[in-house]
C-alpha cells in the first residue's frame, strides 16, 4: 500500500479551505444526478467518479479506467485535482497523482471495508469507496464531522446513465455494466454500515430503500430570487479578479452567482505592460505567483480565450456578463469578443483621454461608477456618451469597506431624478459597505443595477476581502434575497385599492 504523503495532505487541505460548508458531494453518473439544481454544486467540495466532471464541475477527479481519458478531454480537464491508476495520465496544467489499483478479487473484497478506514492511499475498483476515503480525509484536515451527499448512484444500469455524458466513452459492453453496478450496490450498504459511528454522514440521494433523501428534497425550495421572473433591479456579481486566473475557480464563481440569483457577473481587463509603468512592474512583490508586481499582475489577467470561455459559460447558464475595461489594448480585444456592455471604473475616471476614446467608438451600454468623483465628472458622463445605448450610472464610494454614513444613497435619488430628464441614463449603486441595508436603500431610492464584491471562500489573495461576500456561503444569495424582497414592497408607484384591504365600517 502506498502511504499518504504531506504533500498530498497539503493538497487536500489547499481544496477544502476554499469551502465554508462542511458538505462533500460525490458526483456518480446515474441519470437521477440529472435532477439536481446546478447550485448544489455551487458552494460545497465536489469528488467526481471518471468522467463525472462533464456533469458538473468538480475539484477532485478520481479514475482508473484508460478511457476515462477521452472524456475528461472532452470536458476539458474541469477539475483541480486528478488522482488516477492511469500512469501516463497528464491534464495540462492540473495537478496529477498516481495512485496504485486494488483489483476487486474475492481475496481484496474481504478487505475493502477495512481498507476505506485506513490512511494508505490506493484507487479501489469500486471508485466511490476511494471518494469515501478521501472524504474522510477531508474531515480530518478540517478537523469535524462532514456530511457527504451520493449523487447519481442509481445502481441501476437499465436506467442508462446522465444525459450530460453523450457521447459515452465506456468500453464495457452493457451485461459487464450491468454486473458491475449491480456488485457496487452492494458494497455500497456495507460502507454505510460502516462509516455509521464515523466522522462522515453519508446520504444517499435516490430512490431506494436506503436512500436519505430525493433530489427535489435536496435541491430544497427555489429562493425568492430564483423565482423572481420579473425582477427589474440587475445584480452583477463583481467577481473583480478573485479567480486569480484560475479558470476551475472562474467557473465555480459563476457557477455560483447564477445560482444565488445574480443577473450578472462582472470581471476586469487590463493591458498590464501599457497600464501600469516599468517601475511598478519590476518591483519586488510577494506573492504565490511570482516575486514582482509584474508577474502577480499577469497571474491575475484573464486572456482572450479565458473571455470566449465565459461568454460560453454565460449563454449556457442563462446569465450576464461584462467587464471593467481600463485600457485601449482591452477595449479592442472586448470590441472582439462582441461584448453589449463594459464598465468604466472609479480607478479611471480622471483617464479623459481614454473615456473620451469609448465614447466616440462605443455604442453599446456603459456602466460607469462614481467614487471618487464630484458633480463635474457626471456633467463630463452625461455631455461625452451621448450616443450609447444607455448610461448606467452608478452611486459609488471608493473605500473599502465603506462607512455607513458615506454611502450617501440620496445621490442615487438624485440619478434617478436625472433619468426623468434623460432617458438614457439608467441609476444604480457599486456597493463597497457590509450587508445588504444600504443596497435596499438604493432600490428604494430608484437604483435598478447593484453591484455586490464576491470572492470564493477565505483566501490570502483575495481583491477587497474585507467587503466580499463569500459565495462558498448562502451570504449572497441572502444578499439577493433581500434585494428581491424590497422590490416587492417597493411595489407599483400607481395607488390601487389592493386585495388586502376592507372597510371596517360599511354604510
């Protein structure tokens, strides 16, 4: 048996940090997985089984067989971490470890129970019980109980399998399948029976006799976000640059806001060898990702082909994006990508130059937030961008985080009072300050765009720390939640007797 090293205890230790939740989902391929909302995943670790990651992304990818290859290719490689019997195994940029196998013969079955209780690191035929294993490690560097939800283990090869895995890339003819599902149903009771005093709640989620609970009981009610159809306040997640360039960590911050119910997410673009000078470039500055400012920069910069993978994502996803766009070398590559709208950030509003530069050559939307900036800079908005599709401007102050008392939420009124005049003008608020109270405000005040920080769990690197809402939390969605629920209080500004109301006294 091959022990576990510090190495990979540190790299399980790296991937749990970034939830908050002590929730493992094991990914099987199972058609039931078919009937979990997306956000299940969202905001909890993820073990995927083979090529489950096409289903949805995963941080842990566990695997044996040789043409599970062919699959995760097709996915593109949507895990952080690979830990294969596959030898040769390589995904690009993600890290690998090699594991060895354990054959399930009637000499290794006797053992495989005792096996998932130990700290040895092997692959087992039966994959879940090396996902099982894992998860109690997981428990072990978080130092508590988890509970771990098994999803799409139907044991039932007759129901085929999630429609998400077309084309299937498995070699085994269907009576092997079958025989092979029907094995792991059994071991699977066992593992239950013993892992019942242990540090892991294991539920399964199905159908079957032995099942904690059903999909739908999983997925839980819809929020009031969620439901709201008709909403008319735009929420854009600002992701700012807490992907730290890590596409996995990008797609899981989408993922995220669309299922808290966000109308948007907003990202940056910056040329970082034009917008910043030799000197800050070259400077000494510690970081995971280098040793000078130039190379934390670089890490943190999205490319062309990280931009077409979002707005793929996006369209998939049913929801919004842009982008900060702070430079000409970044305009001309969003003008490319055939963005409907880009923001004009507090950072650059004395950059005239620049700003004047979009507005000749722009005709899409602008958002343009307002810290750091005084009633002259609104005349320069409203006089240079005439000829844009709409003006979003947004009430901003550019502390972080900002002082109650300096949120001042009546400049949102008077941007609202504005719109009346001209109708290109869209009013809204770059919230900077904790909580959710100022925001309400801000709808109340006429605001219909906000923008909220979020970042992916407690990270040293992350942009704005102290006022970004933590998506591996239910805190955004609240935050969402809130704002849909002043809109339906704010209600119509036309008075009508509602269905509510009756006289007391009647003549």
């Amino acid at each position: 048996m091959q022990t576990i090293t510090g190495n990979f205890l540190s790299l399980i230790e790296n991937i749990a940090s970034t939830y908050a939740t002590d929730t493992i989902h094991i990914l099987g391929k199972g058609p039931s997985v078919d009937l979990i909302d997306p956000h299940v995943y969202a905001n909890s670790l993820v073990i995927g089984i083979n090529d489950a990651e096409r289903i949805a992304p995963a941080d842990i990818t566990i695997f044996h067989g040789d043409w599970v290859e062919d699959g995760l290719k097709q996915s593109g490689f949507r895990s952080r971490l690979y830990l294969t019997a596959q030898p040769d195994f390589r995904a690009g940029d993600k890290t690998v470890v090699h594991a060895p196998l354990i054959q399930l013969t009637q000499e290794s079955s006797e053992l495989l129970m005792q096996r998932m209780m130990t700290d040895s690191l092997e692959i087992e035929e039966i994959l879940f019980v090396t996902a099982l294993k894992l998860s109690r490690l997981i428990a072990q560097v978080r130092g508590r109980p988890q509970t771990v939800y098994m999803l799409g283990f139907d044991f039932n090869a007759d129901m085929g399998q999630s429609k998400a895995l077309s084309p299937d890339y498995v070699h085994d003819r269907s009576d092997e399948r079958s025989l092979k599902i029907s094995t792991q149903e059994y071991y699977f009771i066992n593992a239950l029976y013993t892992l019942r005093d242990s540090d892991l709640d294991v539920r399964h989620v199905g159908n079957r006799s032995f099942s904690a609970l059903t999909a739908e009981q999983l997925n839980g009610h819809p929020s009031q976000s969620a439901a709201s159809g008709d909403a008319s306040v735009d929420i854009v997640a600002e992701l700012t640059t807490n992907h730290f360039g890590d596409r996995f960590r990008l797609e899981k911050m989408i993922r995220a806001s669309k299922a808290a119910g966000a109308t948007y997410i907003k990202l940056q673009k910056r040329d970082v060898e034009s917008f910043y000078t030799p000197e800050q470039l070259s400077a000494p500055y510690a970081s995971p990702f280098g040793k000078t400012f130039r190379d934390y920069r670089h890490q943190l910069e999205l490319s062309t082909d990280d931009f077409s993978f979002v707005d793929a994502l996006c369209r998939d996803l049913g929801i919004g994006w842009f982008a900060s766009v702070l430079d000409e070398p970044s305009f001309h590559v969003m003008m490319d990508i055939g963005v409907p709208m880009v923001k004009l950030p507090s950072t650059i509003s004395d950059h005239r130059d620049y700003l004047n530069f979009v507005a000749r050559n722009y005709r899409g939307s602008v958002v343009l937030s307002t810290g750091m900036t005084d009633e002259s800079y609104e005349n320069f908005v409203t006089d240079t961008f005439k000829n844009c599709e709409r003006i979003y401007l947004l009430q901003c102050n550019s502390a972080y985080p900002t002082p109650l008392e300096h949120c001042h939420i009546g400049v949102v009124r008077h941007y609202h009072n504005l719109s009346k005049q001209n109708p290109l003008i869209v009013p809204g608020y770059s919230s900077h300050d904790h909580g959710w109270k100022a925001s309400a405000l801000a709808v109340a005040a006429g605001a219909r765009m906000l923008e909220k920080h979020v970042k992916l769990g407690n990270t040293e690197w992350a942009h704005f720390d102290a006022v970004a809402v933590d998506l591996t939390t239910n805190a955004f969605r609240e935050y969402v939640g809130h704002i849909r629920e002043t809109e339906m209080i704010m209600g119509s500004d036309k008075k009508v007797v509602n269905d509510s109301e009756h006289h007391k006294y009647i003549k």
